[in-house]
C-alpha cells in the first residue's frame, strides 16, 4: 500500500497515512475532519545498490559531494 501525505483545512493539520485505492479519503487524525487533501510529495527510495555499509552513495570522502585531494586533502572514492 502506497503512504500518502494529506492536510487538513479544518485545523491545518498535515499528516501521513496508508491508503489502499487512489481515491480513499481518511479523516484527520488531530481532528477527525473528514476534508483531508491528498499533498503533493516527493518519492524516495533508499538502496546500498551493492554497496558495503559505511561508504558514502555519492563517492565522496565523508563530508559532502564528491570532492578533489585538493579540496580536502583526502582522495575521492
């Protein structure tokens, strides 16, 4: 089941929940209004795509994007 981000217009509330079709309306879980709007949200995915723990995604040394010897002295993955 997909999770959805909605929020409310009674007490501007926004919250996350699991929805089963595209079309379910939940309440709102601070205050029960049944007026929730589906929000639009980013998508993430998160893998290790073969890589082994502790080695950073972006093939950089461990403090940000991929850098030179020259930036921090340290050798880029």
């Amino acid at each position: 089941m997909p999770i959805y981000e909605y929020a409310c217009p009674d007490c501007n509330a926004r919250f996350e929940t699991y929805a089963r079709t595209f079309t379910e309306q939940p309440a709102c879980p601070d205050c029960g209004g049944a007026h929730a709007a589906r929000q639009l949200s980013t998508f993430a995915v998160s893998s290790t795509g073969g890589r082994t723990a502790g080695t950073p995604s972006y093939g950089g040394c461990g403090e940000g994007p991929p850098c030179s010897a020259a930036q921090c002295g340290r050798l880029a993955n």
